[in-house]
C-alpha cells in the first residue's frame, strides 16, 4: 500500500489487539466500527476519523481498514499522514 509506513506493514484488523491488559475500553467498539466500515464501504463514502491518545492503536486500525478495502472491494488507497 502506497506510503504506508513500514513499522505497520504487517498490521491488518484480524491482529489487533483490543483487549490487552490496560488497552481502553473503546477499543472493542472501534475496531468493530472499523471493519463495518471497511465491509460496507461504498465508493461515496468520505471516510472515517480515529481519535485518542497516542498508543491507542489508531495507525493499526486505519492500516488494517486500508488493506481490507484493497483486498476485499478492491479499492484503491493511499495512507497519508497529516500531522
């Protein structure tokens, strides 16, 4: 995937994590929104927002979305970074 950085080159939604010990408990319920999101995804679709801490998983998740879209609705992505 196009400017991906290589320390989540390996992340997908079926790796991560929401349950370990001390992880938030809006992780569970993210990650759920970030797979319905990548199943349902229609080309209108303007997209979706993570927010939280730093370590909460965010890059991890928008990785595995990403991937899932290329895989399963061929889409075409792009990760950009804009801090």
């Amino acid at each position: 995937m196009p400017n991906c950085p290589k320390r989540y080159a390996h992340r997908t939604l079926d790796n991560f994590d929401a349950a370990y010990p001390g992880a938030d408990r809006f992780l569970s319920p993210a990650q759920m929104q970030v797979r319905g999101f990548a199943a349902n995804y229609l080309v209108e679709t303007r997209g979706l927002l993570l927010v939280g801490t730093i370590g909460t998983g965010k890059t991890h998740l928008a990785v595995g979305a990403l991937k899932a879209l290329v895989a399963e609705r061929s889409a075409q992505c792009l990760f950009c970074d804009y801090r």
